[in-house]
C-alpha cells in the first residue's frame, strides 16, 4: 500500500544569489508515490549585530504525488541562527510552521516543527 516509507524519488534543484535568494527544487517520486512535487522557496538573512537571523518560505505543489490532485500543497515559513563552531563547523537551530493549502486537507495535516541543522565546510 501506499504507506509512504517505501518509496524512491530523484530531485535537482537551483537556487539565485540575489535579492531574496529565489530557489527551485523538483523532485520526482518513480514508485509508490508516483508523481512530482515542485518547491518554490525565498529567503533573507538579517545581520542583527550579535547574530545572523535567517528568515525562509516555500511553498509546495504536488502533481499527482500520492494520488492527490494537482495544486498548491503548503506553505512553509520558518526562522533559523546559524552559529558557527569554529572555521569549518556551523550548527543552525530552526523552527518552521507548515501550513497545509485547503484543496490537500485530506493528505496533510498544520505541523509546527524544529530542529538543528549541522553543516561541515571545506
């Protein structure tokens, strides 16, 4: 069944060095999904003097991706401070809220989330 933790997809994505710093992402689900799902994505760093606070949002499209009908899936808006640790290491807490677009009430559910990311840079 459609159970969502056996599945395979491939993705590329692009993104601009420039006023919002625009970025794409295509992702291709070729199994159990069988669909695509498109991200469109902005995002700002604040220099706030004592740290860097970066501010992002993308918003999904499905097409087809798990049986749901075509259209704009979520809206995901969050905040994170990247710190670094030391010249190589930068850990980046975030939180995120992700808001589900009414024709996929079916499929998703609001989730407010958090987390780390860590980076390691040569």
């Amino acid at each position: 069944g459609n159970d969502g933790d056996k599945s395979q997809e491939v993705y590329a994505g692009i993104s601009l060095s420039v006023l919002l710093n625009p970025s794409f992402t295509w992702y291709s689900d070729f199994d159990e999904g069988s669909g695509e799902w498109l991200e469109f994505g902005i995002s700002h760093d604040f220099d706030l003097k004592a740290f860097t606070l970066s501010c992002y949002s993308t918003l999904g499209y499905t097409d087809g991706q798990w049986g749901a009908d075509s259209g704009f899936a979520n809206l995901d808006s969050g905040i994170s401070i990247p710190i670094p640790l030391g010249s190589h290491v930068t850990v980046e807490p975030f939180i995120s809220y992700s808001q589900v677009l009414e024709e996929n009430r079916d499929l998703l559910d609001d989730e407010l989330y958090g987390g780390f990311n860590f980076a390691i840079a040569f």
